[in-house]
C-alpha cells in the first residue's frame, strides 16, 4: 500500500439535497490551495481546500484534512 499526500481545492454549490461539492482542483501545495481558495471564494457559495492522503494502489482516499475554508461547506466524507 502505497500512500500519498495530495493537497485539493474544493467548489460547493447548492444541490437537491443541499449543499454538495463540486468541481475539484488539485494545488501544488498547501500555500497555493490557500491563495487559490481566497481567490475563487467570491465566485462560489463555498470554497475548501484540504489535505488528502490518497492510496496510489487502489485509489482510495482517506479522511480529509482542512486547511481552509470559506462560505458554505459540507462534510466530503459523510458518516
């Protein structure tokens, strides 16, 4: 099992059942996801950018770390 750290900018927008995520962008790191963010947040109802350690093997991803957020998010992992 083969592990990597992949640090993601996430868009939410307003869904059926509220608020989902969207369009995912993947940064350079955690500074430049941070930057990215702020900048897109006024653009969307919300905007997350997180820390992810991704199995590079079998593609599973497992819990997200965030590192920032703005307007309105939701959980990418629910229960």
């Amino acid at each position: 099992m083969s592990g990597a750290e992949k640090i993601i900018v996430v868009q939410f927008k307003k869904g059926r059942g509220g608020i989902v995520p969207g369009d995912i962008r993947q940064a350079s790191s955690a500074a430049s996801a941070e930057k990215i963010a702020g900048a897109m947040a006024s653009r969307h109802i919300g905007v997350a950018a997180y820390a992810v350690t991704v199995d590079e093997e079998s593609g599973d991803m497992g819990d997200p770390r965030l590192l920032v957020s703005h307007g309105e998010i939701t959980d990418l992992m629910p229960d």
